[in-house]
C-alpha cells in the first residue's frame, strides 16, 4: 500500500506541474479511441450497404474512405505518441532536477554510504522508469481501460450476449497473459545466464593461451567448453518449450475467441448480417489485444515500482545545509570537533580546537589518512562533526545557506573532478563567471596551457597531469579576489619541475598579495615555512 501510495503521489504532482501536456496528450487519446470506436462500425455498414447495392464503384468509395481515416488515425497516433514523448520529457525533467537538488542539499556522508554507483542508476535508470511509468505504462493504462469499456458499451446495444462473451474472454486473455508472464520471463532469464556462462568459459580459454600451450590443457579446455555449450543448449531446449507452448496458448485462445463468436453469430443469425459477423471479429481480436497490453503495461509499472522508493529516499534525505546567509568569512572556529566516518570507530578527528581569522595562512600536514582530507570536507560543509561545532563568523557551518558557503569557499583539489566539455564553457562553468575569448587566451598563456586543446574529455583524463592542473590554476586565478578562504590542496603534486615551479609561484603570489582571506595549504612540503601563519598537523 505504501509503494501505491508512493506512485499515485508522484503521478499526482508531476502530472499537476505539466498539466497543459497532460492535456494534450488525454485529447490525443480520446480522438483515438472515437476513431477506434467508428472504424469497426464503419466497417460494417459498408458491408451491409455493399451486400446490399451491390456496386463495385460504391465498394471503391467506401475502400477509399475507410483508407482515409485510417491514414487520419496513423498521424494522430503519431501525435499521441510525440505528446506522451513530451510529457515524459517534462517529467524528467523535473525529476532529474529535484533529485540533483536533494543530493546537492544532503549529507555528503549519507552519499557516500549509499554510493556513487547506486546514485548513478537512481539519477539516470530510476528516474528513467519513473518517466515510462508514469508517462507512458500509467496511461496507457486507462487508455486500454477506457477503449475496452467504450466497445464492450457500443457491443452490448447490437448484442449483449456476444458483449458478455467479449467481456469474459477479455478477463480470460488478461489471466492468460499474466500467469504465462513469469514463466516466460524466468525461462529467458535461465538462458542469458547460461549463455553469459558459455561466454566466461570461452574467455577463460583465450586469457589462458599461454598457460594452455605450456600445460597440454587444450584436451581439458574443449571438454570444458563443451560442457558450457550444452548446459546452454539444454537450458535453451527446456526454455523454448515453455515459452513456444505458452505463446500459442495465447494465440490459440485469440482463434477460440473467435470462433466461439462466429458459430454464436451463426446459430442466432435471425436479423444479422454478415457486416455483423466481420464487426465482432474484428471488435473480439481488438479487444483482446488491448486486454493483453493493458496486462503489460500493469506488469512493466509493478516492476518499476521500486525506482519510485529509491527516488523518494534520496528526495527525503536530510539536509545538512541551513538558509542563514554570510558575507565574506572574517573567522573560523573549531570547537571540541571531533569526526569519524560510520563504520570506523576510530576518529579520524579527535576534539579539535582550532581558530583560524582573516590573514592567516596556515600550512596543513600530514602522512596519507592522517585525517587533512576530513578536515578540508569539515571546513567546507561536505562533513558535519560527530561532536562539537564549526563556526563561520560566529554562525554554526550547518545553519548556512549552501550558496554563500560555495561563494566565499575556494578548493581547489589535486584530484578533482575536470568537466567534460569545451574548455571555454569548463571555465566558466567552475569559475561561476563569463570571459571573453581573450581573457581566456591571456590565462592559457598565463599558467602554460597548451591553446590547441579545445575539447575536455574523459573528465579530463585524455589530458596530461600537467595540463590539468594548469586548468586548475586558471580556476584559482578567475575566483581567488572573490573568496574569503581559499584551500590549496597540493595542486604541484606529481608534476614535473617546470610546471611545479609555475603552480608554486602563483600559489607564492597570491598568498604574499591576498591578505583579506584566510588561506589554507595542504601539503607534504616543509620548505618556505616563513610564509606561513600557523601549521597544524594532522
């Protein structure tokens, strides 16, 4: 009850906020089922009248009118099927909006717990399936209702003995449809694991060529392989029998259907004709096929039920971001702040008492997991203290609104993540700020970066060491006037002695000539200590 609760609320408000494509796409809906509602009926009059006339120019007519509203029917299908593309399409939308939103605002410890993997498939494969069913699947839900409602109405003012015999039959086909659903989809599921067994097996042998030639094991690895192949040939025989005995069950209860209803039509003949007969066969097949897709659409929405809860976690995540706001950070204050990830009983830090003011430099150091990484997080709001707090101004860190903290907080990491995009667009991008093409050339030539490079792939990955780390200076240079703190984390690491020379001079100019900030250098180096305020440790 939950899950459906869950999914009606979704449904409810992402169909609220896109109502003009919501409607759009009911009136599409509603044009086809009139048009699905007259063609049968149109179909039998002309069979009637033609039986009747007896004229092969009014059959031509009637052919050609008939052909008319089905091309009519093809293009507003085609509308239909573009409008839910649409909807769908807003839906997403907002979707991806809102979570990228939730996860921005939420404990990056949370995070990281459930993984950035996991997050992926929530923002790209959940989000996904809430689309098609929300979408798609959920309307075309009562679409089908409604078609299926619509016929069995019109049939049962011509017939209502055949109308109870469609009714039945659509129940009938529904069950048939669901209970050969599972055995069918398990069956397939037998044989790709069996063939994703065949194929590891086969790997196995070409990896072990070597190993193979020097050991005399080709004997062993045919029987092997062998033994592969026909464990996937046997599941594929066993297989094949249930899904080939059920489909035709299925399509055998369509030709029973439809016989069932000729022979009605045949023994209680009295004023029908033969329009009537071809009416309600063609009425029963469609009927039929829609009660079969309506049971589709229910099974493929029941499966994408879960997509709906793993959203609605991420959506209801506790912030750990305030709506305080802050100018510029004139003081940082660590109070008894002590931290440690879930999982580790061990504090990665222990009671820390630490206040850094505006002029400050301070050289962080520490062997590798001594805990500087934590403390930059503490300092930037991505980890919230186990025990104590972290003032800015006197304002506790988690009270602050995220977007003054990203204003006035300057990192730039090692490590970080670098944008796939033009180069151009990447700046202004992690710079928040608009250049020119010059301002652009004039820092490249600036930090030595190489001006051929036009396009960032791979995140940055195709480049060399060098070059990304010139791409972050350029980041420090376009935002160290307008930040308050600045946090210096061993961008010169691994970098040849050329361009190591050039980080560590621009980092040596700024923090010589940016006095109205407090400065953080993360670091192995112990030289140059005079530019130093304080030093912490780690």
């Amino acid at each position: 009850m939950i899950q459906i609760s869950r999914f009606i609320n979704f449904s409810k408000n992402l169909l609220t906020k896109n109502k003009k494509e919501l409607f759009i796409s009911i009136c599409f809906i509603f044009i086809l089922i009139c048009i699905q509602m007259f063609l049968p009926l149109f179909m039998r009059w002309i069979i009637t009248e033609v039986e009747t006339r007896q004229s092969y120019l009014f059959l031509i007519y009637c052919i050609l009118i008939y052909a008319l509203f089905l091309l009519i029917y093809n293009f507003v299908d085609m509308g239909r099927y573009m409008s839910l593309d649409i909807l769908g399409g807003k839906i997403l939308q907002n979707l991806r909006e809102d979570v990228c939103n939730a996860i921005t605002k939420s404990s990056y410890e949370k995070l990281m717990l459930i993984g950035k993997e996991k997050l992926k498939n929530i923002l790209y494969m959940d989000t996904l399936n809430m689309y098609s069913g929300i979408a798609c699947h959920s309307i075309n839900i009562v679409a089908n209702i409604l078609l299926i409602v619509v016929f069995l109405i019109v049939s049962s003012c011509l017939n209502l003995k055949l109308t109870i015999v469609l009714l039945a039959a659509s129940i009938i086909g529904f069950f048939i449809s669901m209970f050969s659903r599972k055995p069918i989809s398990n069956a397939s599921m037998k044989v790709n694991k069996k063939m994703k067994e065949d194929n590891k097996t086969l790997n196995e042998y070409i990896d072990a060529i070597e190993l193979a030639k020097t050991n005399e094991l080709n004997d062993y690895f045919i029987k092997k392989n062998n033994n592969s192949l026909w464990n996937f040939i046997n599941t594929s025989l066993k297989a094949d029998k249930i899904q080939i005995f059920l489909k035709n069950l299925i399509s055998e209860f369509h030709q029973v259907v439809s016989v069932t209803i000729a022979a009605i039509l045949s023994m209680t003949m009295g004023n029908s004709t033969f329009g009537d007969i071809i009416y309600y066969m063609f009425v029963s097949n469609m009927v039929l096929d829609t009660s079969q897709n309506l049971e589709s659409s229910i099974y493929a929405l029941i499966k994408m039920i879960p997509s709906f809860e793993n959203v609605d976690n991420i959506l209801n995540m506790e912030k750990c971001f305030g709506e305080e706001k802050i100018g510029p950070i004139e003081n940082i204050e660590f109070s008894n702040v002590s931290f440690y990830y879930e999982g580790n009983n061990k504090n990665n830090i222990n009671q820390k008492n630490y206040f850094f003011e505006k002029g400050d430099v301070v050289r962080v150091t520490g062997v590798n997991g001594g805990g500087k990484s934590t403390f930059v997080k503490l300092i930037t709001g991505l980890l919230s203290p186990k025990s104590g707090e972290i003032l800015l101004n006197g304002v506790l860190l988690n009270n602050i609104k995220l977007s003054c903290l990203n204003n006035q907080i300057l990192y730039v990491d090692q490590d970080e993540i670098i944008l796939n995009d033009n180069v151009k667009n990447y700046i202004e991008a992690i710079s928040g700020q608009e250049i020119t093409d010059l301002q652009l050339d004039e820092m490249e030539k600036l930090v030595g970066f190489d001006s051929k490079i036009m396009e960032i792939k791979e995140n940055g990955h195709s480049l060399s060491g060098g070059q990304r780390k010139k791409l972050l200076l350029i980041k420090l240079l376009l935002k160290y006037q307008l930040s308050s703190v600045i946090i210096l984390d061993e961008i010169e690491a691994g970098l040849d002695e050329k361009t190591k020379s050039t980080v560590l001079k621009i980092e040596s100019d700024i923090i010589k000539n940016k006095k109205d900030c407090i400065i953080f250098k993360i670091t192995h180096e112990t030289k140059n200590d005079n530019i130093y305020s304080k030093f912490i440790g780690m």
